[in-house]
C-alpha cells in the first residue's frame, strides 16, 4: 500500500502557521505511525522524540514515550526472532 500521500499531508501540516504544540505532536505522532507501519524504526523514533521537546500535555509526553518503547520492543522481538 502506497502511504506516500499521508506522509505529504502530515508533512505540509508541520508547515501551517500557528500549529499548536498539542496539534505538532498529533501530526508528529501520525507520521511515527507511518514509519512504523513502513518499518522504517528510526525514522519513527525521530517523529516521537520530537514530541518529547514540545511544549505539551504530560498525557502527550506519555503516549509518545509508549510509541518509542513499542517501538524499542518490536525491534527485540524481530531481531530475536521471537514472533
């Protein structure tokens, strides 16, 4: 399936002017969903990390540190080879 369409959307959203922190991270969080649907790890760990250096809620903060941890654990389990 070719998401490359849903990447350019999100990415020209990161480009409006006066994009709230809270609306950055929903953006910024999509695009990680992208790359981690695409297996693309660090590409999706940058998204979520950039989350980190916003200025938003603490319940933001939180779902962007699960995604990286879903993320760290399926990169243990499919270099283990325990699937």
């Amino acid at each position: 399936m070719d998401i490359s369409p849903a990447h350019a959307i999100l990415n020209r959203a990161l480009q409006l002017p006066d994009l709230k922190s809270e609306e950055r991270a929903t953006a910024l969080m999509n695009i990680g969903k992208l790359y981690d649907r695409e297996d693309k790890n660090e590409e999706a760990l940058n998204a979520y990390q950039q989350i980190q250096k916003l200025n938003v809620s603490d319940a933001t903060k939180t779902k962007s540190w699960q995604a990286i941890v879903d993320v760290y654990v399926k990169e243990v389990l499919y270099d283990d080879g325990a699937t």
